[in-house]
C-alpha cells in the first residue's frame, strides 16, 4: 500500500507509522513501520479477499488518529 505524510506532525518529528488492515470477516491485522511514509508491504493477507486499511502517525507526542479508512479492496 502507499500513503503520504499528514499536514500536521504536532511539532515533533514522525517516528513511524501504524498500519491497520481489517478484513471481511471483522479480524484485522496491524503492523508497524520506522519511519518515511511511501510505500510498505503488509501481510500476509488471503489474496481472495477485501480489506480495508487505516494508517497512524507517531512520534513523541504520540499516536494519531486513523486516517480514513479505504474503500473495500479486492486483493483477488
């Protein structure tokens, strides 16, 4: 998946990111990353399937809200 930075990192530096995937069935997976925002890899994940996805921000401050959710995507 790929996303951007936020407008705002409440004064301090973003450390990382918080990945959120929720599947159909209402199970979900979270995985966290250092640093840059762009592109990760999250998983695994049944490629027959569709899944929402959330990321947060932290740094020091701490943790953000999640963005808006994705529309249901078809990994299949």
């Amino acid at each position: 998946m790929t996303f951007s930075a936020p407008t705002s990192d409440g004064g301090k530096p973003i450390t990382g990111y918080t990945v959120t995937v929720k599947g159909p069935n209402g199970g979900s997976l979270t995985q966290s990353f250092l640093a840059q925002a762009g592109r990760v890899s999250v998983g695994p994940l049944n490629n027959k399937g569709f899944y929402t996805f959330t990321v947060r921000a932290v740094n020091s401050v701490g943790t953000s809200n999640p963005s808006n959710a994705t529309r249901y995507l078809n990994l299949g």
